[in-house]
C-alpha cells in the first residue's frame, strides 16, 4: 500500500482543467507583444499565485506569497489605473499603436471574464513592480506584472 503521508500529499500537483489552462494560453500567448509604457517600456508576464486566499488580498499577503522582503514600499492603487495607460486611444496615434491598444483591451477582457475580485499594487519605488491580480474560479490569485520606470 502506497504510504500517504502530509509530506507525500504537498508534492502532488494540483489537477488544472482544460478550460482554465486554455485562456491562460491565450492571455500568454497575447503577451509577447505588448509592453507597458513607461520612462521604458517594459514587457508584461502571467504569474500565479498558486494560495486560495479570501478577497481583498492583503499587502502583507502579497509580500509572502511573491517573496517580496515585508519592509518594501507597497501601494494599492485603482485597477482602472493600470489599463487607463494601454487602453486609451489618443488621437494622434497611428494605426500601429492603434492596434496594441486593441490587444491590451482583449487581454483585459480575458481576464475580466475569468478572475473575480481585481487589485492593483504598485511595489516599490522608482524601479515599480506593478501587478494586476485577480482571483481564479478556485479562489487561487493570478494576474499580470510589470515594471514601470519613474524618476
């Protein structure tokens, strides 16, 4: 008989279906394109947060979770404030900048139509992490991080 022990349990992989890996492909498979403006431009990345954690996520829970040191500088901010860079139509764009902004408005779609509850975070300063987070079907929080440069 297979020993089934706590240790034994903590290495099983958690079962993923085939719905919930299928958007985030897509939302990865958006990504390689897009960059998020700032003093430079700077590329965007999935990360999950493989914790079931009740909503609001604390700051404090979000230092551990990614392992960031509990004495960094972290701000929330309105989630609106991290799509209103990407998803704003100037008028002087060209049909290029035209169409990342229609990409950044499907990502943000995407993912408003499979995490719950967003927050925003701004760590750091300077050299500023910022991550989009919401939670999965599961209650696991996933998102976006970036990097925004401001001297």
């Amino acid at each position: 008989m297979e020993n089934i022990q706590k240790e034994n349990l903590e290495n099983i992989p958690p079962v993923v279906s085939d719905v919930e890996t299928q958007w985030q492909a897509e939302v990865t498979n958006l990504l390689p394109n897009l960059l998020y403006p700032s003093e430079s431009d700077e590329p965007l990345e999935w990360i999950d947060i493989a914790q079931a954690q009740p909503s609001p996520l604390t700051i404090n829970n979000l230092l551990v979770y990614l392992s960031i040191p509990l004495d960094t500088f972290v701000e929330e901010m309105a989630v609106e404030n991290f799509w209103t860079p990407v998803t704003t139509i100037e008028e002087w764009y060209e049909e290029e900048e035209r169409q990342t902004v229609a990409q950044f408005l499907q990502l943000k779609s995407l993912l408003e139509t499979h995490l719950k509850n967003f927050q925003a975070f701004r760590v750091g300063q300077t050299e500023i992490d910022l991550y989009l987070l919401g939670q999965t079907a599961n209650n696991q929080w996933a998102g976006l991080k970036t990097k925004v440069i401001e001297t």
